[in-house]
C-alpha cells in the first residue's frame, strides 16, 4: 500500500508537470502570435524537441523528490537524464552527454537503492541532513575544481579559443555541470545541500540564456529556479535541528 501511495503521488506529479507546461506552450504562442519576428517553439529542431519531455518529466522527477521519503521520482529521473543524454548528443555537448549517461543515471539507480531503504548503512534514521563543515567545504572545492576543469576542457577540446573569450557562456556551462554532478551526488544520501547546488545551477542558466538571447529556456530556467528552491525549503522543514550542521548558524538554531 505505501508503495501504492508513492506511485501515485509520482503520477499526479507528471499530471501537474504536463499541466505547467501546457501553460507556459500556451503563453509563449499567444507571445509570438503577438511578436511575429520573435521564435520562442523550435519544433523544427529535433534537440529541442527531445528537451520538452525531458523538461516535464524532470519537473515531476523534482516534485516527487520534495517528498524526502518518496524514492520513486528516481525512476522519473532516469527517464529525463537519458532524454537529456539524447539531446546533447544532439546538440555534440559531448561533456554533458557522458555526464547524464554514465554519472547521473548511475547516481540515480544509487538513490533508489538508498531511499527505499528505511534507515542509513549506520543504522540510523534516514532524514535529510546538512553536510558536516568539513564535507562542504570539500564540496566546494570540487565544485569549483569541476568548473575549472570544464573551462579548460571548453577552451583547449571543443571551442579551440582563448581563455578570455566566450568567458560566461564557458563559466555558466562549467558552473551547471558542477552544480548538477554534486547535486545528483548528495540526492543519494539526503543531504539538503543538492538544493543548494540545484540552485546553483537554475541561477548559472538563468544567466546563460539571458546571455544567449534565449527566451523559452531563460523562462525554462526561471520555472527551475522556482521549483527547486520550494522542493529545498521542503526539506529543510523536514531537517531536525540537530541534522543542521554548517547551516545552523545561517537558520539561527542550534545544534
């Protein structure tokens, strides 16, 4: 039965998610019914295409997971890293392709395993929990490792420039790479720093496509940016004060 109960939640997820999107399609036609010279629906391009129903099923993927008890958006997960795996290929984003086939479904094959199990490999509860301070401090060091690494790979591999050209779209590129590994990292293990780098990464998109003049994923990244950071204050509701660690101070409750 709470199997059961979890699937549905799941389902009526994908329902909202389809709900959403059929909103914003809707308003973004009415947009270009009313700005003729702007192109906001790409349907002649097969890698947008592909990014539509990974974006809503990712939606219902990250609704379900607000539920810190409810494995199944995990299987969801999977669905859209693989779409997503799919359109970069499509878009040769061959960094990001290796990234969402052979990291982040494994890591989510990972988080099924864990969440369905009703306590830790210690014993304890399974909850949601802030890293300890040495833990996220060494987070961010690979995170900011990571960027690093991707702008050198942007630079030398794939764009063959200087380091000082192209510089925010290669930052916000390495900065979401970044953000979505570590994110889908600490998804395993209940820790509510992955909304903290979710976050990360719907800002360095945000940016990006309001570098890039691209309207429908600037909006894309928005609708992101919203819910994630609600699906981050669900958990944060849900984390006892003693599972606070580095965030204690900043929540402005004690261990």
């Amino acid at each position: 039965m709470e199997n059961q109960h979890l699937w549905r939640a799941l389902g009526r997820n994908l329902g909202l998610s389809i709900l959403m999107f059929a909103v914003i399609f809707g308003l973004l036609w009415i947009a270009e019914l009313i700005f003729p010279s702007i192109t906001l629906l790409k349907w002649h391009d097969p890698a947008w295409c592909v990014g539509i129903p990974a974006s809503i099923i990712g939606v219902a993927y990250i609704l379900t997971i607000r539920d810190p008890q409810n494995y199944t958006g995990f299987f969801a997960g999977i669905v859209m890293s693989a779409l997503l795996g799919v359109q970069f290929t499509l878009q040769k984003s061959y960094d990001s392709t290796f990234l969402y086939f052979f990291v982040f479904i494994p890591f989510q094959m990972m988080s099924i395993y864990k969440w369905s199990r009703k306590k830790d490999d210690g014993g304890a509860s399974f909850e949601p929990k802030f890293l300890d301070i040495p833990r996220f401090w060494l987070s961010i060091f690979i995170g900011l490792a990571v960027t690093a690494g991707d702008y050198f790979i942007q630079t030398l591999v794939f764009q063959h420039n200087g380091f000082a050209d192209n510089i925010v779209v290669k930052l916000c590129n390495g900065l979401m790479i970044s953000s979505s590994f570590l994110a889908n990292y600490w998804l395993i293990y209940r820790k509510n720093d992955s909304w903290l780098y979710w976050f990360i990464y719907s800002v360095a998109g945000i940016v990006l496509f309001i570098y890039l003049g691209n309207i429908f994923s600037l909006v894309l990244f928005c609708f992101f940016l919203v819910i994630n950071s609600m699906a981050g204050i669900a958990w944060i509701k849900n984390t006892k004060p003693e599972n606070l660690f580095w965030a204690a101070p900043l929540l402005g409750k004690k261990k």
